[in-house]
C-alpha cells in the first residue's frame, strides 16, 4: 500500500497530540477530553502535508474517530477511588445551596465529614478548601465503599433530585441497615419514595419554612402541625 507511511505516521502524531493536548486541557482547569476531542479534529482529512487522496481521506477520517473515541475512553477510565480513614463521620451527598449550609454547620461543629459530590469542577473547589471529598455518584459500590457507610455516623442526601437520592439511600441502607440517613425532598411523592427506600428521616423545603414562620410568631417551639397546601 502507498500510504501506508503517512497512515502510520498519523496514527503515531494524533497519539502523541491527544496526551499533549489532553495535559495542556488539565494544565489550564480545563478537562482534559477536550484535549482529547481537539486532537480527534486536527488529525482528520484535512491534516497539513498529506496528498488529499480519496482513499487516504477517508483512512484519515476514520482515524479522526477512532482519536475522538480513545480520547472518551481514556477519559472515563477512572482510577480506583482511595478509602477514607474517616470512622463515625457524617457523609453528605451533593454539594448546592442545601449541602452546602449543612457541610458548613457540620464543619462549625467539629465534626468529622465526608462530601460526596458528582460535579469535578465543585469536587476539586471542595478539596482545596480543605473538606474530604469523593468525586462520583453516591449510588456506586465503588463510591459508597470509599465513603465508608459501613461505619458513618449518619448520610445526609442533599441533591435536588428526590428520585435520585432514593437510589443512594438504597444502596446506603443495604451496606448499613442501622444508620441514620436524612433525605431532602421537594413533593410527597419524593418524600414516599425516599422514605420507601429506607430514608429514616425525610425533610420538606416547603413544610420547614411553614413551620420556621410559626416559630417566629407563636408561643412555644412553634410545632403546631402545618399541613399540606391545596395548590402553590
């Protein structure tokens, strides 16, 4: 075959510019499968100092992809999670306007904590703040056993996504039948759900500000009961 030099020679160049390009993505905060993707795009049928060849376009377009594809797969091939040495901890799941009110309470009050956060971008914030953290999702064996449940103090699931933190509660309570786990929730349904999977504690955003409103003008702790609202 005539090309297959240059067909050799771009397959080594396109390896060679998805590790730099990729290095330079992580080097600048930037993830480094756009490196990767970038790589995939400059090494295609239009990569300088070839002849523009049907046959050998279309080599080149296919090796393009097959760049874009190990770039994705390297990507995502992650190394093993390290353990955290963290004993009766409490690990809070997810890290948004709810998680972090709560990690910043549990961080006042000396308390040993875990974050487990899916967002890399927060995760890597998270850790040069100082907090232990665990970039994944909570719902993972591989997480879950890094995080150690199996000896936490407590789970606080603060994602948004009622349905969602079912899974985590689930797979938490398989691996730790007695601990406390405390959901959030934005509807009854969540609420049920949560509450099915073995959440021991389910908290309602609207039914707690109904109730810190009572605190603030009736006598007492401001318990009276606050039912459920008809419409908005």
């Amino acid at each position: 075959m005539p090309h297959h030099t240059p067909l050799i020679s771009t397959i080594v160049v396109g390896l060679v510019l998805a590790f730099l390009l990729g290095a330079i993505a992580n080097r600048v905060r930037v993830s480094p499968l756009v490196g990767y993707l970038l790589a995939g795009v400059l090494v295609g049928p239009f990569t300088p100092g070839f002849v523009a060849d049907q046959g050998l376009a279309n080599d080149l377009a296919e090796i393009g992809v097959i760049l874009l594809m190990f770039g994705v797969g390297l990507h995502f091939t992650l190394e093993p999670i390290p353990a955290t040495t963290l004993n009766n901890h409490v690990v809070l799941v997810g890290h948004g306007r709810v998680g972090s009110v709560v990690s910043a309470g549990v961080r006042q009050a000396g308390i040993p904590m875990l974050l487990i956060e899916e967002n890399q971008d927060v995760a890597a914030k998270l850790k040069e703040q100082g907090f232990e953290t665990i970039t994944g999702n909570a719902a993972s064996t591989e997480v879950a056993d890094a995080a150690n449940l199996a000896n936490a103090r407590c789970l606080l699931v603060a994602i948004p996504d009622g349905f969602e933190g079912g899974q985590v509660v689930a797979h938490a309570r398989t691996l730790n039948p007695s601990l406390f786990i405390v959901a959030r929730s934005h509807s009854d349904e969540e609420t049920e759900h949560l509450k099915k999977h073995g959440a021991s504690a389910v908290i309602m955003g609207e039914y707690e500000i109904a109730r810190a409103m009572l605190a603030n003008i009736l006598p007492g702790d401001g318990s009276s009961p606050v039912h459920q609202p008809s419409g908005g």
